[in-house]
C-alpha cells in the first residue's frame, strides 16, 4: 500500500536545517573546549605544576593542585614562607571565584588574581595599559617570569584547565608571607627582563 506523505513546509525545512547546523556547530565547539582543557591539562602537567602545588605529576592522586596540607610544601624565601595555594575551582578556598582572564594576567604579569581587576592588561608599566599602579605580585617561587613568555592560546589553555578541568577541593592555605611592596622590587626589567623578550639575536646569541 501506498502512503502519501504531505510535503514539509519550507518553514519546517528552514527549522530542521537550523537544527542541523546547530547541532553541529555545537559538536564542533564541545570537541574545541575539549581540545583547549587538554591543552592546558598537558602543559600543566610538563611544567611540574604539581611538585609545589599537590599531586606531583598524576592527575589522579590526592590532593592534585589543592595547595599546600603541611609545612614540607612550604619555602622559605629570606625572611619570609612561602605557601603553595589551592588551584583547584572551588569558591572558597580555591580560583573559583576568579575569572580565567584573572587568572591568565597571574601567569602573563605574576599579578595576585584576588587584587587584579578581572581587566584585560596591555602593558607592563605600573599605571599603564591597565597595569596596576601598585602592583601585588604572586610570591616566589612562583615561576611566572617563565611562563609569560609562553604564547596568548597557551595561557589561556591553562586557564581554562584550572577553571574547567578539575574537580573543586576545600583546602584553605594560609597566605604567604611578604614584604609590604608584594616583592614589586624583586620583579624589575634588570632583575627578570622584559617581556616580550628582546627580539633575537640578543647580545648573548649568535
């Protein structure tokens, strides 16, 4: 037996062709923030952030980047201690309550994301380009000075990581300590270069 089906409208083809390339185009972003968390998982893990912040290198073990549980995590840097803090995305305790824009500026400029404006930053002259007049600086060891030379998509990989990738853990850790400029004189262009980096060859290179 024969049925025939009454043609769909071209409303109802415009609507499911729609649907369509939604669908895909939402696939097609899931795989893209998929692709950026594995990014930032990947460079998380060969920058040993782990060793000082928990977990070492294995994603599964306890405590995976939730900061410092006993005083074999802490530094002392002269007078003052160092403390490893919770990078997991808890509100709390962790950088939950930061913006990966916040958290991107403490990996390119080494700024305190809890006194850093969630802003985007163009320069590295305090009071210029949106860089604080006074700035905070994340203590040491922190080897930011390192990783700001690493690429804007690389930055925010992680940031996205940190923000989207792992579980939330409460773990409040003590501030460290510093000294009441927030080490703004250890972190000058004769101390730790300028970033960007001199174009290349510079005088020590060939």
């Amino acid at each position: 037996m024969n049925v025939d089906f009454p043609a769909p409208s071209p409303s109802a083809v415009a609507a499911l062709a729609f649907l369509a390339v939604a669908l895909g185009a939402g696939d097609a972003g899931a795989q893209a923030d998929r692709a950026k968390l594995l990014a930032g998982r990947a460079l998380v893990l060969s920058h040993a952030c782990g060793d000082c912040h928990g977990g070492g290198n294995n994603p599964a073990a306890d405590g995976f980047l939730a900061g410092m549980r006993d005083t074999t995590q802490q530094f002392r840097i002269g007078p003052f201690i160092t403390r490893p803090r919770n990078l997991t995305p808890d509100n709390t305790t962790g950088l939950g309550r930061f913006s990966e824009r916040q958290i991107f500026n403490a990996l390119r400029f080494g700024l305190r994301p809890g006194e850093t404006a969630d802003i985007e930053i163009t320069g590295t002259m305090p009071g210029q380009g949106n860089f604080p007049l006074h700035p905070k600086y994340l203590a040491p060891p922190m080897p930011w000075p390192a990783w700001r030379h690493m690429t804007d998509e690389e930055l925010w990989a992680i940031a996205a990581y940190l923000k989207g990738g792992l579980k939330p853990v409460r773990n409040q850790v003590q501030d460290s300590d510093g000294p009441p400029d927030f080490w703004a004189s250890e972190y000058t262009v004769e101390k730790i270069g300028a970033w960007p980096a001199v174009a290349y060859p510079a005088a020590s290179e060939k």
